[in-house]
C-alpha cells in the first residue's frame, strides 16, 4: 500500500530475530602465544544454518570461524595530557566469529544488529538509533567549512544524487525525502488537485512532494533522516522516489508511516565513536559479484573519531552482486575471544594491516577488489539502493 509503480517490481526480505549470547573477554597476556587449534569440535560458527549463503561463501566463513581473525589495536601518538583510556590499554586478541542469529527487516537492522553484536548493551536499537544522532550532531557542530561541505556532498550523493550521472554504475538511483506527519493530508490534498487536472497519479506526487518536502542533502536533513525508526512517534514519514535512467520508476509514498532510515556508512562512523570502538562490516560476496572462493569474504572497517577504548565488534551483510557499498541487510556476528596465536596461524589479521593495502586480505590477490573497498569506505559504492546500507 502507498508505493505508485510506473513499472512493476518486487522486493523481498525474509528475516526473523534471534537473540544470541555474549561471552566475557580474556587478556591475551594470560594465554602463551603459540600454533593452538580454536575449532571446536561440532561446531563451526552456525554458518551452516544461515539462508542465502552459496557454498563457497559457507566454506570460507567457516574458515575464518575455525581459525580465527586476529585484532590489534591501533598505534596511538602517546597523549600524557589525556586521563581517558586509549588503546595503549588494549591487548591484541584472536576472536572467532560466528553468526548471532537473523534480525527483522524493518530498516532498523544496523541498530538491531549493532546492539546484539556489542553484547551486553541494555540499551535497545531505537535508543542507538538516537545516540548514533547526537554523536552526529556533536560533531558537525564542531567540524570546519571544508569537512561539512565533504559531509553535505557525501549525503547528496547518497539520497539526493545528480540523475544526469551515475548511470554508468547505477540501474536505480533514488531521492529520499521528508514529509512532516501532520502535513500528510494537505500533501494528499494537493496531489489530488493536480489529478482533477489531468495530470497522472505517480506524476503527480512526486511534483508536490518535490516541492513540499524536506530532501535528504545535507547534516541537519541527515539527522532528521536517521532518526526515522518507523514508528508512530517519528516526526517526520520518509518518501522515497526511484528513477532509471528513461525517468520516473515510481513512488514510495509509506503512508502507513513504517518505513524506517536504513542505517548507512555516516551512522557506522558515529556509532563507532559513541561506544569508542571500531566496527568491521564483514561482507561476502557469490559467484555474481565475479569473485573467486578465497577473495569472497571481507571486512570493511570503521573507525572512531575518537580513541579506541573498546574492544571491537563485526556486522555480516551478505553482498549482492558488485553492490559492494551495501547490501540490504545486517546482521550480528558474535566475536569469540579465543586463546591467543601468532599471527601466521589467522585466517586474517585486523588493525594496522588491514589499513595498509599492501598487507590486506582484499587487495593481496585482486587488484580490482582495491577499487571496490575505497568505493565502499568512502560511500561512493556500486549499490543501487543508495540509502540501504
């Protein structure tokens, strides 16, 4: 109900929640480093269990599980000055990752996610939702000319792009836009004045709603954006109007309001700096995306304005194809603290390595995968659902 198609196309999401546990952490100091086996017998990380996996995905997640990823912390400049932990403070640790279970669908995935994947958090995911903001808001405030133009011009191109370009990596392109909860009806009025003109339904809403409601372009509008979690009490309802390349697809209206903001590369950063902790998005990609079985899994990460005073925690988003900016949906790993090896004996080593493109898992072997990991970082990526990160 409330999406106008000038073509017909349908979108499936077949998720469900499950909550699953948490486990404490153990100073690596107190276990000897050396060549120890981290499969448990039985048991390889619930990867068997997960839908929508091809084989060789399966196999390599598997892998990581059965031999563990290696996190350093990051090399800080020494600040005497500071009372607040750093990283300094921080221990190497080998963490086997498995699957923390589905999450519902419904536009809150990267907070629903976030918060099983944290472990232990009391807060719920609208509440993330809503520090994720303010951290947002606290930092534009004292962010300079030069780096909120970066930041209007990043939100621009992710839910108000230029539909003169972008066709060359795009099939659908969409335009985000706000409208008030309480003006629906003037808006619903106004369409209707035009269609008594004889001006096409779908055409019609999307003049006034171009017109009348807030687009998607800048920090503030960002905010007001992300804020939208779906529910009653949200203040504004998000429309959403698709394009091809020929013209107008169609038009979202969500007139029952449930729509939620999908949680995108700006939001990971601030949920990162909120909890002082870095966040790696693991993401595996089929045979669609041209890839071979060793290069089909990596790991996006994000890391705090801040200093890193938290150990960190991963998200699991199934790659579609070369959309390599974002999938549709997260979903929580749980990061097992395990007996601490060397680091010949991971299956990957995070932290410093993987920042330098020379020492990582994406660009070793595939050069063409360096172009795809700088799309996806900095959010120009190949999706073509541009706010669905």
């Amino acid at each position: 109900m409330g999406k106008l198609l000038c073509d017909s196309t349908t979108v499936a999401e077949p998720f469900q929640g499950s909550p699953p546990a948490a486990l404490p952490w153990r100073d690596p100091k107190s276990e000897p480093i050396g060549a120890v086996d981290l499969v448990v017998p039985g048991f390889s990380g619930g990867w068997e269990d997960v839908v929508g996996l091809e084989d060789q995905q399966r196999r390599h997640l598997q892998r990581l599980h059965a031999k563990g990823v290696l996190w350093k912390p990051p090399e800080e400049e020494d600040d005497s000055s500071s009372s607040s932990p750093s990283s300094s403070a921080l221990r190497s640790v080998v963490f086997r990752l498995s699957h923390g279970g589905e999450v519902s669908a419904d536009g809150n995935c990267l907070f629903t996610a976030s918060r099983k994947a944290m472990g232990g958090e009391v807060v719920d995911a609208r509440e993330l939702r809503r520090r994720t903001v303010a951290r947002f808001l606290e930092d534009l405030g004292s962010a300079g000319v030069e780096e909120r133009e970066a930041i209007d011009d990043a939100i621009r191109h992710m839910y108000s792009p230029d539909l003169k370009n972008g066709w060359g990596i795009h099939v659908v392109q969409e335009v985000k836009l706000l409208a008030k909860k309480e003006d629906r009806f003037a808006l619903d009025s106004a369409i209707d004045e035009l269609i008594h003109l004889g001006m096409q339904r779908e055409m019609a809403a999307e003049s006034i709603y171009k017109e009348r409601c807030i687009p998607v372009n800048d920090g503030p509008s960002w905010a007001k954006y992300m804020l939208i979690s779906g529910s009653p009490d949200d203040e504004y309802d998000i429309i959403t109007l698709q394009y091809t390349e020929e013209g107008l697809l169609s038009v979202d209206e969500n007139r029952e309001g449930r729509a939620a903001a999908f949680g995108d590369d700006i939001a990971i950063e601030c949920l990162a700096t909120e909890f002082k902790r870095e966040i790696y998005v693991v993401q595996a990609h089929g045979s669609d995306a041209m890839v071979d079985e060793e290069n089909c899994v990596f790991f996006l990460p994000h890391r705090p304005r801040s200093q890193i005073t938290e150990l960190p925690f991963f998200l699991f988003m199934k790659g579609t194809g070369w959309c390599g900016a974002g999938a549709d949906h997260y979903e929580p790993l749980i990061a097992h603290p395990s007996t601490f090896v060397s680091q010949e004996k991971v299956a990957v080593v995070l932290g410093k390595y993987l920042q330098d493109p020379s020492r990582n898992l994406i660009t070793d072997k595939l050069p063409e995968r360096k172009l795809l990991f700088e799309l996806a970082i900095s959010g120009r990526g190949l999706s073509n659902a541009p706010g669905q990160l």
